[in-house]
C-alpha cells in the first residue's frame, strides 16, 4: 500500500541507525512491527493473576522434583 506521510528526517535517519535498516520502508516496517508486539505483550500482562491455571510445569516439561 503507497502512503505519503511527512516524517521528521532526523528521527527516520536515527532509527535506521540503530536498528542498521537501510531503507525507510523497511525501518517503518520494524516500528509498526515493534509497536503492535509491545502492545500485545502489554495486554497480555493484564491477566496477570486473574487467571487460575491447574497446570503442574515441571510434569509438562518432563522434570523430576529433586526434594
């Protein structure tokens, strides 16, 4: 999809500097991708503690109890 957004320059020129993008397309790219992944995780932590799950890790990941 073709957009035209006016952007400042510094801030493209920095963030393909950090994240070693040679091309803007591609650095825009990895900041929306960025963004909806920090968002997720985000909403994610929100069930923290609100969820009750009878799940016993160590039995799932085959592990014997040492104690």
């Amino acid at each position: 999809m073709r957009t035209t957004l006016d952007l400042p320059e510094e801030l493209i020129k920095e963030a393909m500097n950090i994240t070693h993008t040679k091309t803007k397309t591609r650095v825009i790219i990895k900041a929306l991708e960025e963004l909806i992944r920090k968002t997720k995780i985000s909403e994610i932590k929100n069930y923290k503690g609100k969820l009750d799950l009878d799940i016993d890790l160590d039995s799932i990941r085959g592990r014997q109890c040492r104690f």
